[in-house]
C-alpha cells in the first residue's frame, strides 16, 4: 500500500453493516486532526491518553447520531485527571467535514506522571449532551465512572440510558512513520447490536454497582449474534486498529467477512472550534456592568481565552454585559 493510499483514510469514519446479524458500527482512524488538539496544549503523556482516547470515541459516537448541531462528551472526576471535554460538531453541508475539539484539566501536583490515566479520573460521572441547536431542548444523559476504560465508560452508558448494546475497540498512542517525528494517532471500532425490540430493564444489572451491561438486554438470537461478532473484535490487533498500514475496508473484511459487511460514504474530520469575538461577548451578555468591572484588568481591557483552540480575545468593558455600549 502506498503513502498516499494511507493518508486517504486517515481522519474519516467509516460506518458500515453486518447484513446477517444486524449489527451497526464504525471505523475510525484519527491523525492530523489529534495532532491538532494536542497541539494546543502541553499536557503530560497520561492527559494526553486520557484526550486522545475522549476524542476517537467522540468521532465514533457523533457519526451514528443524525445530528444538526453538537455532541459533547464529558468525563469529569475527583482524582488528579479532573475533566476531558470534547465537542463534534456536524458538517455544515452535504460531503462537508466534521469538526471536533477537545481540552483537560488535571491538577499538576496530584498527577502521577508514570501511572495508568484511567485510574487518574477517580470517581465521577461519564456524560453524553446533544444540543440540535436554537429552538430545541438539549438532551443529557450521565452514567457513573465504571469499568477499566473511558470506552468501558460509554459502553455502560449505552447499557444504561440508551438500552443499546454497544461495545469500542480502541488504539492510541504515539507512533513514528519514516522521515516524520513522533505523534499521537488513534484509530478503532464501534459496534452496536439493533435488536427488534430491546426489553426495558427494571431495576439493577450485572455491570460494576449494578448497572446495566449489553448481556442484560439482550436475549435469543440477538445475543447469540452478539456473542459472535464481539468475539470476532477481539482478534483485532492495535497495529489493525490504528493503522495506516491497514485499510478500514480490508480490516472489516478479515475480521466479519462471513457476516456480509456492507460499507457507506465515509465522513472526513478535522479539528474545528466555534469560538469568536461574537460568542464571548455573547457568553457575558447576563452580566451588569459591575461584574464586568471585577473582570477589567489594570490595563482597563477584559481578557477571554478559548480553552479549546488557545485564542485570545481582548475587548472594552463598555461593550460588554447587558449595559453594554455600543463600541462605535
């Protein structure tokens, strides 16, 4: 396979279809557009983890989600990893690219340098939020922290709040082609069960504090299929996963070429943030004028940096807040 064979599949989403058991998913390889989020910060290896691991399962989920607006993610604990947020944005047009962005905050003293990043979290909450935009109801749904993996995070909260049997195969971490430095790639698979009709659970499961995991939804052939194609996922390889040195369409094939795979029209993602002079003044547009003067500086100007994308915005305090003057 050549370079350029390679870079074609890198930052896209491939969904597809297993037509005997069916089942749904994706394929997702991420590289310029998780240089770009990394890049905009000088987080340590384990946040670094933590964000790239957010951001591959961001480009997963928000593709199986007929969005008009956002998805967010948020994976907030108590422990030294304090909070990975992500946003995907849909694209704006037909054949268009996704856009996400993403950033962390973790409190530098209490940071293992050397640990796992998972156990970094501590306990806290997985959230999903999807915001179609002006004029709808935003939506939220929360799972706690549970299981070895932000992906095992997911999975529970598709169990739990969405009753839909789900599962991520997922690799990331710093990798060298020849002739370019060191950087962070991720690639990875989400499959989801459609059953006829998922029983509605009541009362606790068998995942971690009695939640629901994909086993307690599903019966007859549906988890009998569901069985099969997950046994198959776990003879996927990191290098498979990750690639570039496997296609997406030649790793679907070797893995469920007996469940008649059938691919769509990749979705392109690329990093992306909304941020604008407009959107900030907008943000401090409840408050008066006397609380715009506790955010004035010596210099006489507010200050707003964007935590996504590091932009740095400078206005007059006149022409903020709703007294605000208009800045002629």
């Amino acid at each position: 396979m050549n370079l350029g064979t390679r870079i074609a599949w890198d930052d896209t989403v491939l969904p597809f279809q297993l037509d005997r058991t069916d089942t749904r998913g994706r394929v997702a390889r991420l590289d310029g557009v998780l240089r770009r989020v990394l890049a905009q910060h000088d987080y340590p290896p384990a946040i670094e983890a933590l964000v790239a691991e957010t951001v591959l399962l961001t480009a997963l989920i928000g593709q199986t989600i007929k969005l008009r607006w956002k998805l967010s993610l948020q994976v907030r604990g108590d422990g030294p990893a304090r909070l990975v947020a992500t946003d995907y944005f849909a694209p704006t047009e037909d054949g268009g690219p996704a856009r996400i962005r993403a950033y962390a905050s973790f409190d530098e003293q209490r940071l293992d340098p050397s640990g796992e990043p998972f156990p970094q979290i501590g306990k806290g909450y997985f959230a999903v939020l999807i915001d179609q935009g002006p004029g709808t109801t935003p939506y939220q749904g929360i799972t706690p922290i549970a299981g070895d993996s932000i992906s095992a995070c997911a999975q529970t909260y598709f169990a739990q709040s969405e009753q839909l049997p789900t599962r991520f195969a997922l690799s990331y971490g710093q990798t060298q082609l020849p002739g370019e430095p060191m950087h962070w790639r991720a690639g990875g698979v989400m499959l989801q069960q459609m059953p006829e009709a998922s029983p509605l659970m009541q009362g606790g499961g068998s995942g971690e504090g009695g939640l629901l995991a994909a086993e307690d939804i599903m019966d007859g052939d549906a988890a009998r299929d569901w069985e099969h194609v997950n046994i198959l996922l776990d003879s996927a390889d990191d290098i498979e996963l990750i690639g570039p040195s496997v296609q997406p369409t030649e790793l679907l094939v070797r893995l469920f070429h007996q469940d008649g795979p059938r691919v769509f029209d990749p979705q392109r993602v690329e990093f992306g943030c909304t941020c604008s002079p407009d959107r900030v003044r907008q943000t401090l547009s409840i408050y008066s004028a006397k609380d715009i003067a506790h955010m004035t500086t010596d210099e006489g100007i507010v200050t707003a940096d964007c935590q996504f994308c590091g932009a740095h915005y400078e206005f007059d305090p006149k022409t903020l807040g709703f007294e605000a003057k208009d800045d002629d």
